[in-house]
C-alpha cells in the first residue's frame, strides 16, 4: 500500500486526504490511494507558464527535437519497470507493449519531426506573399510557441500512450504540460513521470502531473492555454462548453469514445484471405485491451448473406479466447481496468440487450485461468446481432466500452456507408477488401464522417498496425460524437500549439525576422566567397554574384549528347510550330549545371557535399546567345546534431540559385541543400 503523488511547483507530494482507493485489476488487492483534493491549479498553472514556458520556448525545434529523442532513449531503456506495473491494470503483455513501447514510439516519431522545422524557436509558415507592386512590401506568416500550458485530461485506458502521444507535440512546439491521468490507472502514468523527471532532459517545469480527481484543473485555464480532453463524449462537451472557455475562446481538443465500424467488403468472400483477415482483426479489436479503446470496433457490418458464416467464425475465436491473469500461459485478454468498468459496461450490455441478442458470450458463466473473477475486474467477450439495424439503432447510439460488439448485415455498400454513419461521427472506420474499386467508394462516402479509415487486404496485410492502431504521423480525432478534435497528425499537431501570426514589410526587414532569405531583400556580396566560410560565419542573405556565360548551339548539343535528352524542342528546329518557343531551346538541365559551374568554388574547404535539390523551376526560355549569370544567396541555416564522437561538427545551409539572362530577368530558380563544417573542424 502507497499513496500515489502529484508532481507539481517542482516538488512531488499527496493532496489532502485519500480522494480514491486503488486495486489491482486481475486479483482485487489494494495498490494504494491518490488524492489531488486541496492543490492550488492557479498556482500550478502559473509555475507552468513562468518556469517550463520560457525554458522551451528558448529552444529551438532541433534542440526541442533532440531534447524528445533522448528521452525516448532513456524511457526505452527502463520499459522493464513499467510492464511489471502495467499488468496490475489487467493488461496482457500485448496490451502492454501497445501502452509501453507504443507511447515511446511517439517520441521518436515527434523527434524526427525537427528536420521539417527551421532551427529557430518558432516556425515559419508558407512562402511569402506580394503585397506591392515593386516589391518593395511583402507579407509572411510566422508561427510562435503560445505562452500557456498544455492541460491535458486523459482516459483510464492507455496511462502511458495517452500522456506521450500528447506532450511529445506540445513539447516539440515549446508548450509546457500538465498531465492528469485518471485516477484508476494514475500508478502507471505516476511510474514514468518519476523516471522523466529523475532524467532532468526536461526543463522543469515543462511537465507536471496531477494523479487524483483533478477537481478544478481548468477552472483558471485563459486564452494562452490549451486544454485536450480525452474520455467519453458526455463528460467531454460538459468540459468544453464551460462559459470561461468560450468567453476565453481557449483551445479545448475533445477526443471522445465512438462507434467504430468495420466492414467486410461484398468481394470478400469464405476462402479469400480477406475473409480470415477480417474475422482475425474483429477478435483481436474486442479483446485487446479487453476492449477498452476509444479506436476498438463496437460495430461489425457484414454483407447480408454472410452473416451466419462471419458470426460463426468469430464466436468460434471468442469462446476459445483465455480470459485471466496475464502471466498465465495462453492467456489472451486480461482484465477490465477496475470493478466500476466493469459495472458500467455491464449496464450497457443490460440495454444493447433490450433491442439485439447475444450470439457470442455469457455475462455470468466463463471461466478465468489463474484469478477469482468475483476478485478481479473481468468480462466475458460479448457479441450481439442485430438483424435490422435500421430500425433497431441502439448499437449505433450506445458503447460498452469494453469486450463487446454488434454484428449487423447490410445489402450493399451504400447501406454500408449508410450504417457507418449512423455512429454520428467516428474516429476509425476500416474496410477489408481485394477490390480497389469498392475501397474507394467506401472510403469517399464514409470519409465525412470519419477521422480515419483503414483499408486492409492481403497486400498491405503482413505491415498494417491494424483496425485499432492511431500512428503519430496521422492524424487521430473524428467528428460528431468522436468530439471533433485532432490529435497528433505529424507536422499539423505541433501547429496545434502555435499562434500563426501574419507580418508585413520590407523583404531586408521579413528576412531578419524569419532568418529565411526573402526575394527582394538586401544580397550584400560575400567576401570571401560563401564556399570559403563555415557554418557559423554565414549570414543569411549574403550571396555570390557569379560570372556569366553565352549559351550557344553547342551547349545544347553537347548537353543532349550527355544526357540522352534529345527532346524535339532542344534537337529539332523544325518541329517548333504550335509550341510556346520562337528557337530551339536549352535544356533546364543545362541551365542548373552550368549554374553550378558558375556558382562553385571547386577548391577544399568547408562544404562537405551538396545532398539536394529542392524547388526547381524553369521560368523563362533559354535560347542561344542568351547570356546567363547567378545570384547565389544563402537562404536558410539549419544546426545538425553529431550522431557520434567521431562525426564531424556540420549544419545544413539552403542556397537559393537564381539564374538570370542579358536582361535581368530570371530564367530559373532552385534551392541546393549543402553540408558546411564548423568551425571545430580542421581540412
């Protein structure tokens, strides 16, 4: 027994009293207990904003990214711990590899995020917008870390996942968290916090943790702060339609539980491998977790005349699936997450029953290996039919948020989309199916009302995550009941926790702010030449005024014989009528070569290579006699990390090459991508 602490104003500590007594799922023993009750969230909040906000929002996006990468590293390196504490919540090994390794697999993926950000502590956003005729006023859009906190309420089910999933974004937008776990599970959530800040990678006061009720948590949230929510969809919009958050106009992201479907495709067919697919994916969704996944399917929508073989194949799984203690062998699905589930599911199995039959299931007689069931918090797996689900619609409007679905029939895909969305919105939907073609229309007319949508077959079977599985790079969140909200989403989830703002000026004076080289901005001339100067000596915007060369028929010529690009507008002076050009024409390929021939200086020194080419394009035609030069203009500068003692200290600079002829006018623009060294390196 132990009373489970909160994490807060830098110190750990209990609330007042005990708020909730805590048990072991599997075998009923008492954890401890936890209590938030007399914690100032003013206070907390305030800490938040004062001591984790300025410290992130120094860094910038490759620190913010490096900062997440270790702690990965360091999180990976403990998970031992937390599987062991992690069974106490009844989860199967499975179940705990999603939680454990699947949150830090957040991390990860938010840290590879970094190299998609400029190495400022805040973003800029898009291309730059003319707003004047002579170019001489312009407008952009930078997007800055908000001055608030991340308050971020979440479910029973995943403590681990659902804590990483979230503050690996505001983390990386420089946006401190408060973590409140529920409280059934809060001991697992507590485990890790401790480790994180033992690891001191954070700066404190970038992460706080509430383990109890919460009471009060976003009672003094404002306009800087942002709150996400998730749990079930009723206690959700009691939360976001408080008036302080809409006079406050905070940002409030609703994750709520839904009505998932998945449906089995007309073409796949008994004896296809789509059929045992699809049957393999609904047992795996009702009894991982032990069904308790917001993204778990509640809805199982088969072709009419399949029905009775796809209710046989799946009941046949379910009634061989070993229900109990998950350490013992050949146990495949533990334990709810408390008594009180167990309750609640219960009372909504009582009224899915009212309108559709059990096929699959007992709520009283099954057997647990290795535990009491009157003890621990288990649940017999549960499948309804319902044979007319248009009519009997309490499956599309109530969820046993637990080991428990409804197989129902439809009689084309269009009554299957129709059935899809009569969950009133959805975070995940998937359809199993060979035939592209009834992919498509499901996926174009469920897509409304669905924030994912998996589609599955033999193809892509062997590497698909599955019905159940949101990715961090994708977006996770749905409309209607699912809340309406987004999560993660790669890239679009960092830009959740930033203001966009838009500026306007002088070129010289956007390019100052946004450290990216604006068209039309000052181009002082490099002395010595940008390929003499290492990472930290070049100057955005400084740039190498090329000497200039006159194309001739034999470049062209010459370029063809090269390359093998003996297209007709470059070759073939005769076949030029009905096309845009008055001449033969060179080659675009030719005009960026002889650019670099131009704008290199061949002799060693600090550039180690040029590793690409972003943004080309051919503006203008080039013909003989035309005379070309460049303006070579460090664009942007990225710091890169060493990956080891041994890597050489380097930064990425982006050069923008622009290629102009006799009249000043460009003719071609790309960006090269180069690696320079650092100063600490000799060559």
């Amino acid at each position: 027994m132990q009373d489970f602490q909160n994490y807060i104003l830098g110190a750990w500590g209990n609330g007042k009293g005990s708020e909730t007594d805590l048990f072991n799922a599997i075998n009923g023993d008492p954890l401890g207990c936890v209590s938030s009750a007399g914690i100032d969230y003013k206070e907390v909040l305030q800490y938040g904003r004062s001591v984790g906000g300025p410290s992130l929002r120094k860094m910038t996006f490759q620190e913010r990214g490096r900062m997440l990468k270790a702690l990965a590293f360091y999180l990976l390196d403990r998970k031992d711990s937390y599987y062991k504490v992690s069974a106490w919540t009844g989860a199967t090994k499975i179940d705990s590899w999603i939680d454990i390794e699947g949150g830090i697999g957040n991390l990860f993926a938010n840290a590879s995020l970094r190299k998609q950000f400029p190495d400022l502590p805040y973003y800029v956003d898009g291309v730059a917008a003319p707003l004047s005729k002579g170019g001489s006023f312009i407008g952009h859009h930078i997007m800055v870390p908000k001055e608030g906190v991340a308050i971020h309420i979440n479910a029973f089910n995943f403590p681990i996942w659902g804590m990483l999933e979230k503050i690996a974004v505001n983390l990386m937008a420089g946006v401190p968290a408060i973590v409140k776990p529920s409280e059934f599970t809060c001991y697992l959530t507590e485990v890790m916090v401790r480790d994180i800040i033992a690891s001191q990678i954070l700066p404190e006061g970038a992460l706080q943790l509430i383990c109890g009720l919460g009471r009060g948590i976003i009672d003094h949230v404002d306009s800087r702060d942002t709150v996400t929510f998730t749990g079930s969809a009723s206690t959700g919009k009691v939360l976001k339609g408080l008036p302080h958050i809409t006079e406050q106009s905070v940002s409030f992201n609703l994750e709520a539980d839904s009505l998932n479907a998945s449906v089995l495709g007309m073409y796949a067919t008994p004896g296809t491998i789509e059929f045992d697919l699809f049957v393999k994916e609904c047992v795996k969704e009702i009894t991982i977790k032990a069904g308790q996944k917001c993204t778990a399917v509640r809805r199982i929508l088969v072709p009419e005349n399949l029905l009775d073989e796809v209710q046989k194949a799946i009941s046949e799984k379910l009634n061989k699936t070993k229900i109990g203690d998950p350490s013992i062998a050949g146990v495949r699905m533990g334990a709810l997450a408390s008594k009180l589930q167990v309750e609640r599911v219960r009372a909504s199995v009582d009224l899915l029953a009212k309108s559709q039959s059990i096929v699959s299931g007992d709520l009283d007689n099954f057997e647990v290996h290795g535990a009491d069931k009157n003890k621990g918090a288990f649940f017999s797996p549960i499948l309804f039919r319902n044979d007319d689900p248009f009519k009997n619609i309490a499956c599309h409007e109530i969820e046993a948020f637990g080991p428990v679905s409804t197989i129902m029939p439809y009689k084309n895909i269009d009554e299957a989309i129709e059935l899809a969305k009569m969950g009133k919105g959805s975070l995940v939907s998937s359809i199993v199916t060979p035939d592209n073609k009834e992919a498509r229309d499901y996926v174009v007319g469920a897509a409304s009302m669905h924030g994912r949508i998996l589609v599955l077959n033999k193809d892509c079977a062997k590497e698909s995550t599955g019905h159940g599985s949101p990715m961090p790079l994708l977006t996770h969140g749905g409309p209607g009941r699912a809340g309406g909200g987004e999560e993660m989403g790669g890239k679009r989830g960092i830009l959740h926790y930033l203001q966009r703002t838009a500026i306007q000026g002088h070129p010289t004076t956007i390019t100052a702010i946004t450290e990216q080289f604006q068209i039309g901005a000052e181009m002082p001339e490099a002395n010595p030449h940008v390929f003499r100067k290492h990472f930290e000596e070049l100057v955005v915007g400084e740039t190498v005024f090329t000497h200039k060369h006159t194309v001739t028929d034999a470049d062209i010529v010459n370029f063809a014989n090269v390359s093998g690009d003996n297209f007709y507008a470059h070759m073939d002076a005769t076949s030029l009528d009905g096309t845009i050009f008055e001449q033969r024409v060179a080659h675009g390929y030719f005009i960026l070569s002889k650019a670099a021939g131009l704008f290199v200086d061949p002799k060693k020194g600090p550039v180690l290579l040029n590793y690409g080419l972003d943004d080309a394009r051919f503006i203008k035609p080039v013909y003989p006699g035309a005379t070309i030069g460049v303006r070579f203009t460090v664009k942007e500068k990225m710091d890169q990390e060493k990956r080891s003692e041994d890597d050489i200290s380097k930064g990425i600079v982006r050069f923008l090459v622009d290629v102009y002829d006799e009249t000043g006018e460009t003719v071609a623009l790309a960006t090269i991508l180069t690696m320079v060294k650092k100063l600490d390196q000799s060559y």
